[in-house]
C-alpha cells in the first residue's frame, strides 16, 4: 500500500517540479538588430531612444504582450522625429550587443515585476525626461495601451499636451477573444516549447491576419521569445486579466486621441472594447476599421492620425 500511494505522489511532485523548472528557466535572447540610438536600463526595463538632437515631434511607444521594442522601428523612422521606446519588464532587449546603459534620471518602479503598472512607471519616467520636442505622441499597442492609461493615472501632469494613440489596446472591462481557463493557464508553460518550435502554425495563425507583410510575419515568428523566462508570461497574462477586471473607463478620460478598433482582432474583444471606448472617451476619437487585424500598424497604418503639428 505504501508503495501505491508514494507513486502517484512522485509523479505529482515531478509534474509540479517540471512547471516550475520550465517557468523559471532563463531563454536564450534570439533576435537582435541594430540601433542607432542609445538603450537605457531602467528597473528590469529598458528605455530606447533614436533621433535627432532637436526633432520636430517625439513619439513615445510601448509595445504589446510577447511583442518587443522593433514594433514600431520601421513605421516611426523619418529622420526628423525622435522615438523613445519602452520594453517591457524582464523582456529581451533585440537592439546591439552590450548591456542597456544606466541613466541618471531611472528609478527602479515600486510595482509588482510583469504588471502593467511596473511598465507604466517606466513609460512615465521616459515621458518626463527624453523627449526633445514640445510635440509629442504616445503610442500604445494591445497590453500597451493599458499600460498608457495606469500611466496617464498616475501622472496626468504628463499627457496633458501630449497625443495618445490607443492601437487595438487593452481597456477597463474588455474581455480576450478566446479566455483562458484555469485549467489552460496552469498547463500554459508546458505549451510554450512547443510555440517556440513552431510559432506560426494552423491552430493560430487565425489570429494574425495577412502575413504577406514580411516585416509583420517576422515578428510574430518571434512572439513566443521575447520574455526572459515563461513566469514573466504569465505575470503579464494574469496582470492584463486583473487590470481590466479592476479598472473602469473613467481612466480614458485622462488622454486626448485616437481608439483603433479593427473588427478582425482576434486577441481582444472588439465589441468589449469598443464600448469600453464609448464609455470612458470623451477626449477620444473612436476610429473602427473593416477587415483589420490586432495588428494595425502593419495591416492598417493609413488609419494612424497625423503626427501631432
């Protein structure tokens, strides 16, 4: 009888003891390009910056879940303007070979590793001190536009002359395309090696919209990589779930901008989303786009507004 108890328990344990190992183990970092600019530590974030001394406009642009800083490198390149780039907390950093440098101004955030509030701390700290323009927008994808509104809660000093673009973001009370369940995020670490050997596949491509873009199937191929280990995944799965279930729309009101809501997202809700827009914005410009992907930088970029002037 002894022995038929302590069997099934050492497979439990090991079960368990596997999670853990797969959750904590450090990844590889496997993509990196250059950057002519500089990269700063701040925290377990980093903050990039590119651009001239004296720019005629300064965006300032968090990335979404899984994705890293090169989301935006390709659209916002005119020499002119400035773009400071957050990544996210413990994520890779895909730009040169050396370590981010320290910056007299970066203070390690107060918040909870992997939430949208530790990013938002950083965002704001890179808002305060790097731009070299009065002319200034904040562009959010997906989990960063969630990340723009703790952000704009926090120091709404900030953005009071600032333009907010909100790109298929994370809103109060939105909800995901498809929810986890518990039972799916508990296994969620034992499915990422297997994401990462085929990160583009017939179970999720739907997801993705057109990929003839090959700068957009690029990195999307990389999604699964980015973060330095899988429990930052789930800090930043869980963290998106809590915000919205926590937050209300009143925080919409604290930016000016645009909302862009592709009918196509099959990350988030549109619907969700769109009448989260419609409660909390009334600084906000509501923009729904036919046949548009999550990804609307590469599937829609003549929906962006003009830079601020």
């Amino acid at each position: 009888m002894p022995l038929l108890l302590g069997l099934p328990i050492a497979l439990v344990l090991s079960f368990l003891g596997c999670r853990a190992w797969l959750l904590h183990r450090r990844s590889p970092r496997k993509h990196q390009e250059p950057f002519d600019g500089v990269v700063y530590a701040v925290g377990k974030a980093a903050v990039a910056d590119r651009g001239p001394a004296a720019p005629e406009v300064t965006v300032v642009a968090m990335h979404g879940f899984l994705e890293d800083m090169r989301y935006f490198t390709e659209h916002y390149r005119q020499p002119e303007l400035q773009l400071v780039l957050v990544n996210s907390c413990d994520y890779h950093v895909p730009f040169g070979d050396g370590a981010p440098l320290p910056a007299r101004w970066a203070k390690t955030p107060a918040a909870t590793e992997g939430s949208v509030r530790y990013d938002a701390e950083v965002l704001n700290q890179a808002l305060e001190h790097l731009p070299r323009s009065k002319r200034i927008r904040v562009h959010g994808h997906s989990r960063g536009g969630a990340v723009i509104l703790e952000a704009a809660s926090m120091r709404p000093d900030l953005f009071e002359n600032v333009q907010v673009v909100l790109e298929a973001p994370v809103l109060p009370r939105g909800k995901p395309y498809q929810p986890l369940s518990a039972a799916a995020l508990f296994l969620f670490p034992f499915g990422v090696p297997l994401w990462r050997r085929q990160p583009i596949s017939p179970r999720n491509a739907g997801a993705y919209g057109a990929l003839e873009n090959a700068r957009k199937r690029e990195l999307i191929e990389a999604l699964p990589f980015h973060p330095k280990h899988v429990a930052v995944m789930m800090a930043n799965l869980e963290g998106i779930g809590a915000w919205m279930a926590e937050r209300d729309a009143s925080l919409l009101a604290r930016v000016k901008g645009v909302v862009l809501v592709p009918d196509r997202d099959r990350v988030l809700d549109a619907d969700s989303m769109r009448a989260s827009a419609a409660l909390g914005a009334p600084n906000l410009e509501i923009t729904e786009l036919a046949g548009c992907s999550h990804f609307v930088l590469f599937d829609r970029p003549d929906a962006l507004p003009p830079l601020p002037a």
